[in-house]
C-alpha cells in the first residue's frame, strides 16, 4: 500500500548560447533544439500514463482554448510544447534515493517527464511513490529534502540542514547521482548534476537555468488516518491551526519552522487551506512552491488520480507561466542595453511583442476549467504565484519598449525629413529670382536684333550670377543660424 506520493517539479529556462543575438522568437523556437536521436527520452502524447482512458480524462476537464499549453499534439509544427517521458520506468524498477544524516529514503520513480515549452522555459518532473515511510516526520524530510537541487548558501554544503547529503536514481540507462557533500564554489547555482544530466540526454545545445531558486516545486499528497480524523473534528480551520504539522506540510518545512508568530501562521494556513472536502477527512494546501493534499485510507479513488493529473498539470502550467514572464523580462533587460544599433533593436523589439502576444492568449489563462473545485485549485495557484501582477508589469515594460523604439524611428525620419529640407532650400532663392527675372525669357527679352541689350539687368550672365550669389548667401545664412540655435 502506497503511503504518499511526492511530485517534484524542477521548472528552468533553456538558452541555445548561439542564438543569443538572434530575434526572440528564434530564441525559442523547439526547431532550433539540437535533440538526442539515441536518447532514452520518448516523445509522447499521452503524459505520465499510457492509459488513454487518462488522457481523454484529463482533456475532458480542460478548456479547449487550453489544450496547447497543456498536451503535446505530436505535431512538429506550430506547437506549444512537448512530451518526452524516460522509456525505462515502465519496468517499474527505477528508484529514487537521497540520505539524509545517518538515514536513506528510497522511493519508487514511476514517471520521469520532460515538457519544452516554445516560451523559452521546461519542466522536469519526477513522480516518486512511497510504500515504506508512515511516519508524518518521514513525509515531511522527504518533500524536504529531495526537492533541492542546490545548497541555498555556502554554509548548507558542510552542515546540510536543508540540503541532503547525496540524491540517486538508479534502473536508468547512465549514471545518475549528485554528492552534495563535494559541492564546489565553481558549481555556484547550477542544479544537481542528476537534473543537468537527464535534460542534456534529451537536448545537447541547450544551458539550464532554475526557476524556483534552490528548490523544486513540490506536489504531495499522503494518507494518514490519524490526522485526517483529527483535522475533521470541526468544520472549521481551528484544528489545522493547532497541529503543527499542517503548517510543515503545506509550507515543506522539516525540522524547525522558520515563522516564529502563531498569529502570522494561522493567517498563512488560512490562505493556503482549501476546505471543500474536509467532511469527508480531505484537505488541500498550496504556497508559491507547494501544493499539497492530504486524506484518509479511505479517500476516493477519483481524488487522488484527479491530485496526479488535473491538478499537477494546473500547477506545472502556473509554474510555465511564471517561467516565461522572467524569460521575456530578461530579453527585456538585454534589449535596453546600449549594445543594439536602432534597426537592429526594433527588429528584436517587435519579435518579442509577438511571442508576447501569443503567451498571452494561448499560454496565461485565468480561468482553465469549468469545474469548481479546478477553478477554486487554479486560482489558489495563480495567486500565490502573483501572476497577474507580473504580466501586467511584463506588458507595461514591453509597452515602453516599444514607445522608446517608435521615438527612435521617429527621430531618424525627422532628421532626414530636415536634411531634405535642407537640400531643397538651396533652390528656393533661385527659383524665386527666376520668377522675378523671368528667366525662361531672360534670353528673348535680352536680345535687340541679334544683341544683347545695354542693360545690366537684363543681361543673362548678370542674372545667373546673382541668382548664384543669392543662392549661396541664403545657405550659408540658414547653415549659421541653424548651428547657433545648436
């Protein structure tokens, strides 16, 4: 009998470093990925599960509108995203292991996923299932400490209070394994070399980049009968607020909590708990790196497949959304550099506005289902993701961007619209003497029987002259006055 199961989602940004320079929108393009022919990664369209009872499930429960952002179509065109799972997990016999002091947990790995998103942004995901550890205080090392993919400082290196001492997959075809005890500086922020490694088998070319700091995201959930009968004592929140292990469990904290004001927790756990099935001994929680559900022996099948479907892919997509806002805000901060001339930079400006247009409407949705416990869940989700706030701001700084190269281009078009002007200025004066002269005529009216005339200014070369002094003078005048206005 399966105890819990915890899903770790490691969401990052992929960067192809040869495309640096080029538009936005080739930046990102999955066209441009250099995949692993060989590789034990396999696309496929049916996420986690070869069922497709599953799979029609979960497209049932999904805005139509949606389905792009959410299931790899197989298609190599035009797509949003793709599928890969690891062939090897169907054996049943990969495992997934960390320690931890003098202790090693070892989990069942029954799915090991890989989604790339044309947004510039992946995820990795492990399902990892536990039939051995009961204890609530072994739930919670777990979520713990197989989330972290990096020490948070330099000090959890040597005294790993955060941090195991080692995490291992084996059944997979390769070596696996990140000794965090032989954490170097030079390795500052880069993920455990299990996580770097599983996504370069798939794709060569690309850098990886983390999303959620130092941890993954973290879904769980986790039969406990003791607790759940203890939680539904009241139809009210007072029981959650009074055992601590609600509060770890929701906010993956092990040992130690680290809000030390009872007020300020309960307000959290307040936030954080939805309450929808508490009658029947089921509760959920969510943080901006949780989501967590825990129950009875006796919870409905339908629950716990809808937690491992449904609900982690609404949590992968927040996390796809949050992911692609930093990757446009960081081609912003790259674009209002001093290092683009003016073509250049309004070529790259208006390939971002295009993909973020299309983020917008095929990728960042603020409602996904029609069902009411999903569109509860999602906006849980949404919110402690501060989504909305962040895409506004996106749009804003896209906005200036924009407004900043149109003044630029204006500018250009006013200075060359002034250059003409300038041109055209030199022939005012001589078309202007020429109308006075009469200068078509300057010939006929010179000539006296086959002479010219006596008068001065009715002599031809007298009137080209001055035409030309004129000329010269109202330029050099309009030249002295434009450059003192300088």
């Amino acid at each position: 009998m399966e105890h819990s199961c915890h899903i770790l989602l490691f969401p990052f940004q992929w960067r192809i470093n040869d495309l640096d320079k080029k538009d936005f929108s080739k930046q990102i393009s999955l066209k441009n990925i250099a995949f692993d022919p060989n590789s034990m990664w396999e696309r496929s369209i049916t996420q986690a599960t070869d069922e497709e009872k599953m799979l029609f499930n979960e497209k049932n429960y999904f805005y139509e509108f949606a389905h792009g952002a959410l299931f790899d179509d197989g298609e190599e065109e035009g797509n949003l995203m793709q599928h890969y799972e690891r062939k090897e997990t169907d054996s049943g016999n990969v495992l997934f292991s960390f320690g931890h002091g003098k202790k090693t947990y070892t989990l069942h790995l029954k799915y090991l996923n890989l989604n790339l998103y044309e947004t510039g942004v992946g995820v990795l995901s492990f399902y990892l299932y536990n039939d051995t550890y009961e204890d609530p205080d072994d739930i919670l090392t777990i979520n713990q400490f197989a989330r972290r993919v990096y020490p948070p400082y330099w000090e959890e290196v040597e005294n790993r209070k955060l941090l195991a001492d080692f995490v291992r997959i084996e059944g997979l075809n390769g070596s696996y394994e990140e000794n965090f005890q032989n954490y170097t500086l030079a390795d500052d922020n880069i993920p455990a070399s299990y996580i770097t490694h599983l996504i370069k088998d798939l794709a060569t070319n690309i850098d990886i980049i983390p999303v959620v700091d130092d941890r993954m995201y973290v879904l769980s959930w986790y039969k406990n009968d003791k607790l759940s009968k203890e939680f539904s004592a009241s139809e009210e929140i007072e029981p959650l607020k009074q055992n601590d292990f609600w509060y770890k469990y929701v906010f993956i904290e092990a040992e130690e909590m680290i809000c030390h004001n009872r007020k300020m927790r309960n307000r959290q756990i307040e936030q954080s708990t939805y309450l929808r099935w508490q009658g029947k001994g089921a509760f959920y929680g969510c943080s901006r790196y949780s989501f967590v559900f825990l129950t009875n022996s006796r919870c409905p099948d339908f629950l716990i497949s809808n937690f491992e479907t449904e609900y982690v892919r609404m949590a992968e997509l927040v996390l796809v959304q949050r992911a692609s806002v930093l990757r446009f805000s960081e081609e912003i901060s790259v674009l209002s550099s001093d290092k683009f001339d003016n073509t250049y930079l309004s070529k790259r400006v208006n390939s971002l506005r295009k993909e973020f247009i299309r983020f917008v409407n095929q990728v960042h949705f603020r409602e996904v289902t029609a069902q009411d416990q999903g569109i509860e869940i999602y906006e849980k989700l949404y919110k402690f993701a501060d989504l909305q706030r962040h895409v506004e701001k996106l749009d804003a700084e896209i906005e200036e961007l924009d407004n900043y190269v149109s003044m630029v281009e204006d500018r250009n078009i006013n200075r060359i619209a002034g250059n003409l002007s300038m041109v055209a200025s030199f022939f005012v004066p001589a078309t202007v003497l020429s109308g006075i002269f009469g200068m078509n005529n300057t010939w006929a009216n010179g000539l006296n029987d086959g002479e010219f005339s006596s008068r001065l200014w009715q002599n031809p070369l007298f009137e080209l002259g001055l035409i030309i002094i004129v000329s010269i003078l109202f330029v050099l005048g309009f030249y002295l006055m434009k450059k003192r206005k300088k």
